[in-house]
C-alpha cells in the first residue's frame, strides 16, 4: 500500500468516525488524472482488510460523471469513464448537466463564464445524488487549494474565501470530502505512473486566457522557482484564515440576535434586521453582521459593493421611503426601521379577480402568481358561511372601515396597519358588492364587521413564503 493510499485510508477512517450513518461513498469521476487517482485509491482500500471500503464494512463505493455537454469530446470522456469502472468494478452512473445561462452574484453585474456556470450545474447534480447516508469525494489536491486561495485573494476575499476549499462540508442532504487535500498534484501524478493509470485530458485546461490556468501554467511555476514550499505555506495561511473566519463568524450570529427586528407584517422574523440597532453597531461589525445574514437569506456570496451599498443607500434613507437593492434573485428592501430580505416575486396580474364560496375549514385558492389564500372558520367577526365573495387587488380610492374605527381611505389604512410598500398593490381584498368586507392580515372591514357572525377568515399567504400566513400590526 503506497503513501497516498495509506493517507486516504487515515483520513476515512477518521471522517467517518464523526459520521458512522455514512454507507455510500460516492467518487465525482471526470476521468481526468486527479479523479482517475482517486477512484483507484478508493478501489484499492476495498481490498485492504480493515480499511473503510473492506468487505466487512458493509459501505459501498460508486462513482458519478456529470456530463456538461459543453465539449464534443464530452461521449468520449463518458464512454473511458464507464471502462475504467467497468475494470475496477464499481458501478457508474452518468448523468446530463444543463448549463444554463444564469446572472452572476448581482455586484458583478455581468454573466457568469461557462466555467462557473459548468460548475453551479456540476454540483446541481452532486446535490440532487446524495442522501443522508452519502458522500461524495472529490479529488481537489494542495494546488488546487492554492489556485482557489490565490484567485479568491485577487479577488478581494476576506478570512472566509482565503480559507480555501474545506476538506469535508455539508452538500445538500449528503456529505462533500476532499481526502487529498494535503497532497500536491505531483502525488498523484506518482501514483498514476506507479499503476499505469490511464485517463482523459482536457486541452481547454491549456488555455491560459482563463484565470485558474493562467496562474496555474504561467504564475505559480515561477514562485516556485523562488519559494520551493510555497504550497505549505500558503495551505498553513489557509488554515489560519479559516479560524478566523470562524471567530468573525461567531461574533455575527452574537451580533444578529442583538438586531432582531420585530415582526414585519408578511415576513419571517429570520428575514428582518433592526437597522437602528445595526447602526448602533462599530462600522466593520455592520459590515460583518449584514454580510453573514445576506449570505445565509441568499445563499450567495456577499461583496464589499453591495455592502457598502447597504450602509450608504438604504440605512440612512427617509423613514418614508422604500429603498431597495437586488441581491441574488432576493431583494433587500427597507421598511420603517427594518431592512428585509425578500426573494423576487414572480409577476401578477392587476386585474385578476375571482368569485369564491369557501365551503369547508382550509380551503385553498390559489392566486396566479400572488401565492394563495386559505378560508378558516373563524370566531364572532368573520364573513358569514354561505356569503359568495369576489376577490380581487386594490384600485385607487377605495375606501374601508375598521371595526369601532371612521370610514377611512384603504390606502392609509395599509399604511398604518404597517403592510409593506411592496406587499400593498399585491394584497388580496375579500369584497360584496364592491364593496371590501375583509382585508388579509388586518381583518374585517365594514359595517358588517361589527356584526357577530361566526363564519370565515381569510389568510394570505404571499408567493414568497411556504408555511406562514402573514400577520400585520398596528
């Protein structure tokens, strides 16, 4: 058993120990040298007694290809990758990666490459294989950890990105190793010669106009010229950064439970922040705070522009206004004092109206585009059984009655019940006659809501929320 396979044995056996469900390990096989090593490695243990893949194990090792589509050499990469399985008997599933043009994080501003995109739609795929006993290896060595840290701190990235790749995370319902991490790529290309391993190259990985080949053929060969432990170095630095990253994180998630906002109306109270008391805060924790709590909402990473957009645009905004600021499909909006992470709503109609008689306690009406409504027998104050209503959304000029309140215009009712600018034009109104007899998360409207009718409430839930109905304050 040579060094690499010993190490990889070391490091299973130790990972497994903090999850003993894990049955299934999963290699990401491309067919290049890096997951071609891996792979034999893996197969190797299985014929090692009292390794993690032995027969009495009860583990199975399998491996998957993700094929892009984007080179027309990608069959013939598919065809090598199920021989080389097929000769080290471990079953091989391949599957078909869309990669779809998508917008890149929204402070670039610009279209992700291909090779960004490959990967969103790479680790789709990773994502949507794994269960919770699984876990996918991937064979990511020393310099690619470098290349990640270099790229990253080119970039601009804080202790977090210089942290690196980390050896073993969460990915989806499933686990994500890299057991090489701390072996340099000519490890592995020792361990290739050594077993006359055979494998796929990819020219586009010579092609110096991207980033990573770049410093990867033309940088790093000479730093390593003057700094032969360069990789060393720079993988202890990593290590240095992740703990850091994890004290700045420790001190965000202190930081948000102090700036808990309360309850906006429609909104999760995870979604929201105080941003008086985010302000209240020194400068480089409102940076950190809002960074974790925008990358956790989002799960997109969060940069200093769109950040220092935040704190210059939407904090100090009018306590009247309604700034907002895109993010990654959500949108950071502010209201009244604070700031709220909702996602991109899909589009509605104005005009939609629909005439409903709810029969039985939760009945569901869908809204094109605006989530759903729910009837649910309710106490004295609701609409009676049996009424016929017409839902539709606002027009200008309506006008509603509160019960033991004047008549008054809907538009300042919404304002001082506390329904959010962008909520307000999306509001199902439950009408008779023309006339708005209940208001989704306010109640009942009227003369009739001074009647004691035992009968129906409404509640709406917005296109953005799964569980909770929204509830509005005074």
């Amino acid at each position: 058993m040579n060094d690499l396979i010993q190490s990889l044995q070391q490091q299973l056996e130790e990972w497994l120990l903090h999850v003993p469900h894990v049955n299934r390990l999963v290699v990401a096989f491309s067919g290049g040298l890096d997951s071609t090593v891996l792979l034999h490695a893996c197969a190797a243990l299985r014929e090692q007694r009292g390794s993690p893949l032995d027969g009495a194990s009860e583990r199975t090792l399998e491996a998957l290809h993700v094929d892009h589509g984007l080179s027309p050499r990608a069959p013939e990469w598919a065809s090598h990758c199920r021989r080389q399985c097929i000769d080290l008997n471990v079953p091989l599933l391949c599957q078909a990666a869309r990669v779809a043009a998508m917008p890149d994080d929204m402070l670039q501003g610009s279209a992700k490459v291909p090779e960004a995109r490959a990967r969103d739609a790479r680790y789709a795929a990773f994502t949507r294989y794994l269960d919770k006993h699984s876990a996918l290896l991937m064979a990511h060595h020393q310099d690619d950890q470098a290349e990640t840290v270099l790229l990253r701190l080119l970039r601009g990235a804080g202790p977090a990105g210089l942290a690196g790749m980390p050896a073993r995370r969460s990915l989806g319902a499933g686990q994500l190793w890299r057991p090489l991490l701390e072996h340099p790529r000519s490890v592995l290309e020792d361990h290739a010669r050594q077993y006359g391993l055979s494998w796929v190259e990819d020219v586009s990985n010579a092609d110096t106009r991207m980033d990573r080949n770049y410093l990867r053929h033309q940088i790093l060969p000479l730093i390593g010229e003057r700094w032969p432990d360069w990789r060393q170095s720079w993988q202890l630095s990593a290590q240095h950064c992740a703990e850091a990253a994890d004290l700045v994180s420790g001190l965000a998630r202190k930081d948000r439970a102090a700036i808990q906002a309360g309850p906006v109306p429609f909104t999760s109270a995870r979604q929201c922040v105080d941003g008086r008391a985010l302000i209240a805060l020194p400068p480089e924790r409102q940076r950190n705070v809002l960074r974790h709590w925008l990358q956790r909402e989002t799960g997109a990473p969060v940069g200093a522009r769109l950040l220092s957009r935040v704190l210059r645009e939407v904090l100090p905004a009018r306590a009247d206004a309604a700034p907002e600021v895109p993010l990654a499909g959500h949108r950071l909006r502010r209201h009244r004092h604070a700031l709220v992470v909702c996602r991109e709503l899909p589009p509605f109609s104005r005009d939609w109206q629909e005439i409903w008689r709810p029969e039985k306690n939760g009945e569901v009406l869908v809204l094109p585009g605006n989530g759903r409504l729910v009837a649910r027998s309710t106490a004295p104050g609701g609409v009676p059984s049996g009424t016929t209503v017409t839902l539709r959304y606002r027009r200008r000029g309506e006008r509603c009655q509160l019960p033991g309140r004047p008549e008054r215009a809907l538009s300042r009712v919404l304002q001082e019940q506390g329904v959010p600018v962008w909520w307000r034009d999306r509001l199902p109104l439950v009408t008779v006659s023309n006339e708005v007899i209940w208001i989704p998360g306010v109640g009942p409207s009227g003369p009739a809501s001074a009647m004691q009718h035992s009968g129906w409430a409404f509640d709406w839930y917005p296109p953005d929320r799964e569980r909770e109905p929204g509830h509005c304050g005074g």
